[in-house]
C-alpha cells in the first residue's frame, strides 16, 4: 500500500493515494472510442451529465479524450481533437470542482484544456510522441500521467523489462522538463500493443513497478483482453474489471481508470478494508 502518498494537480489540489482506492471515470468525447463511441460526440450538455453522474457514484476524476486510442482509428487533427473537448471541459469546470484530466499526446491540447479547467494530463504516449507535454505540464502545474505503450516500437520479451525500458525514458522527459516527482503518476498501458498473455503476466506482476517510485494508475477497463476471457460485448464487462482492480490493487495500484464506476468502486472498498485501510 502507499499511504501518506498523494499527487500534486494544478491548482495546489493534492488527490490522496493510499488508504483509499481513487477511480478516475472515463468520459470519451469521439464518435469512435471502443466502448462508448458517438454517446457523446458533439453534445456538451449530455458529457456534463455523464460526468457528474460519475462523480456522484464516486470518481475523484474525470478524464475527458477527444481521439480514439482503440486500434485502427482514424487519426484526426489538434484543432479537430480541442474542438470535442474543450467545451466540455468548461462546461464541466463550472458545474463541479472535480479533478478533471485530459486525455491527449499533444502539447497544444494539453495547454488549452489546462487553461479550461483541467488539472491533470494522461498521455498515452508517456510524453515521447511530443515531449513538450511534460514542459506544459511543468510550467501549469498539472499532474502527469506517463503511459506505457507498445505500439509503433521494438519491445523486450520480458513485460516488465519493457516496462522499465519505456517508463524510464518518460521520467527523464518529464523531469529533464522539470516536472515536480509529486506530480507523475504512470500507467503501465494495459492493452496497448500487448497480447492476452501479456496483458494477464502484467496484471499479476504490475507490484514490481512500485520501485519506479511513483503511484500507479491502470486502465483495463472493457479492454478487449478483459472482454476476450468472458465472451462477452464491452457493455458486460464491468464486474470483470472491477475484478481486474481488485487483483491490480493488492499489488500496490493506486488509481483505476473506469467507464462504470460503480462495481470498481464496491469493489475496492472491500479490497482496501481488506487492506486496513477505509470502506467508501
């Protein structure tokens, strides 16, 4: 467990990880993503809803993407990317002082969403597609979120050797940019460019990569390894990732990024008195 641990946001804000679990509730502004593709595209009002809704069930974050990451999408601009999120981070920063992040690998996007109202950026890139992230991050104050992704690159055959080898590379970014160590918290990219095997071998591993030294935030919800061992569609699959959290928790995870909030956040409550640490 980390307790006494907590990530420092723009705004002075300090989100405690330690003796209770934190869920950050995905809000996906495309007409594309895996899951939940085209419920919210171009509709402000209905985002904040949904955001709100899931801040009401428990999410002590939102985080707001405006490209697909699924494998295959259509790439799309900056201008097209900040014209989906950007007003519903306004939107939503009126309505609640709930942490918001966004969910982009752009500098730009990044800078303008900060400047919106967001408090934390989450690149799935881990600051190496446009490692002026981590100076924009840096210079606002923003939390950081650096993933750890397979994609477009040589990986070793260990999972967690390749783990190092990628997130390493993003914490010297981050801080050769000079990115306060309080303010990044990494990911180790479930599902992005990793095999089933894989995906479960770093599940059941993901404890060997607290000595990095920073908390840990996991992504395996509706991934398609988890939807793949049920059978079943993405829609079914939340009691399955709230199961993947339990198991990423006892190995030292501190922040579970959902699309349904509810059955994680059951579940961790357990799992963390299971602990000694607070129900919800």
């Amino acid at each position: 467990m980390t307790n006494g641990r907590h990530w420092e946001v723009k705004g002075g804000r300090r989100l405690a990880l330690g003796r209770r679990s934190v869920i950050m509730g995905v809000l996906n502004v495309t007409p594309d993503s895996f899951s939940d593709g085209g419920r919210f595209a171009g509709e402000v009002k209905p985002a904040v809803e949904a955001a709100l809704a899931m801040v009401a069930d428990g999410a002590s974050i939102i985080d707001i993407g405006g490209e697909s990451t699924r494998p295959g999408a259509e790439p799309i601009d900056a201008q097209e990317e900040q014209r989906r999120v950007l007003p519903v981070i306004r939107a939503l920063r009126a309505a609640s002082d709930v942490a918001i992040s966004i969910d982009t690998y752009r500098a730009e996007t990044a800078e303008l969403a900060i400047a919106a109202g967001a408090c934390i950026v989450n690149d799935v890139w881990g600051g190496q597609r446009d490692p002026g992230i981590a100076a924009v991050a840096a210079r606002t104050g923003a939390g950081l979120c650096l993933m750890h992704t397979g994609r477009e690159r040589e990986t070793l055959a260990d999972v967690i050797e390749d783990q190092r080898a990628f997130l390493e590379r993003s914490i010297a970014i981050a801080r050769e940019a000079g990115v306060p160590h309080a303010a990044i918290v990494l990911d180790p990219g479930f599902g992005f460019a990793k095999s089933p095997r894989e995906n479960f071998e770093l599940m059941m591993r993901a404890g060997e990569l607290t000595d990095l030294g920073f908390p840990l935030l996991a992504g395996t919800s509706r991934k398609r390894f988890v939807r793949g061992a049920l059978d079943h569609p993405a829609a079914d699959a939340d009691v399955a990732t709230a199961a993947t959290s339990v198991l990423l928790r006892e190995r030292g995870v501190s922040i579970f990024r959902v699309h349904a909030v509810g059955p994680t956040r059951d579940a961790l409550a357990i799992v963390d008195a299971a602990l000694g640490g607070e129900s919800a």
